[in-house]
C-alpha cells in the first residue's frame, strides 16, 4: 500500500495564496525515528510527560503534538523541524498536476505558509488516530 499524501493549498491571503503543497507521508521507519527522537529531546530538554510516554512513538506525538517541539532547544529542535521538509514537495502548476517537485527556499514567501505546512505535516503522520478513536 503507498504512502498517504495529501495536496495542501494555501488559502491565506498573501503572497503563497493558491499555491499547493504535497505532502507524503513518512515511512513507518522513519516516522518512529522522528517521534523517538522528538520524544527523547523532550524529555531531555525537561518537559514533563506522563510515565512510559516514551513507548508510544508517533501515537504518543499526537497526544501533545507538535506545539510541545516550541519547549526544545534550537539545537535540539532544529533537526526535527528540518526532517518534516522530507516530506514536502510543491506542485508549481495546479493545472499540472503531474509535475511535483522538491520545494526551495522561494517557493514560500510568507512565514505562515511555513507554519501552516508544518502542521499539515505533523496531522498527516497522526491521522491514523482519528480514525481508530472514529
């Protein structure tokens, strides 16, 4: 079965206005990497999260989801935010929809565009929740 992917257009007014984003979900390896590697700077960086937190990978990530990363360090947090691009790459003619490519820095003029991004890629990778608890 692929991967679940998702076209984002951006509805914001602005200078990204109408641009479309995909975005591919993470392997199942790398995915559990991420949220390891989120969890454990968490907790190294002194956030307090409930016992045995650690052993719920992604799961456990969609539980305080990704405004907890804002409690890490740069150093820590930067890593983490720099994987999430892996999975985003931008369609530059919606009415070409075949052509996706990987995003560069000028594809994105606004700082919300990025945010927003961000959080369409943390909710693709804790979708499956929403659809056990459903």
């Amino acid at each position: 079965m692929a991967r679940k992917s998702v076209n984002f257009k951006i509805s914001d007014d602005g200078r990204d206005k109408g641009k479309v984003f995909v975005i591919t979900e993470m392997s199942a390896r790398k995915g559990e990497e991420w949220a390891i590697k989120a969890i454990l700077a968490l907790m190294s960086g002194g956030v307090e999260l409930p016992d045995g937190f650690e052993k719920f990978g992604m799961a456990g990530m969609a539980q305080i989801g990704i405004r907890a990363l804002s409690n890490l360090r740069w150093d820590d947090a930067e890593p983490l935010l720099s994987e999430m691009w892996d999975c985003v790459t931008i369609m530059p003619d919606p009415k070409n929809p075949q052509i996706i490519r990987n995003v560069i820095d000028e594809d994105i003029e606004e700082v919300i565009t990025r945010i927003n991004i961000r959080k369409e890629v943390f909710n693709l990778h804790v979708d499956f929740l929403k659809a056990a608890k459903g």
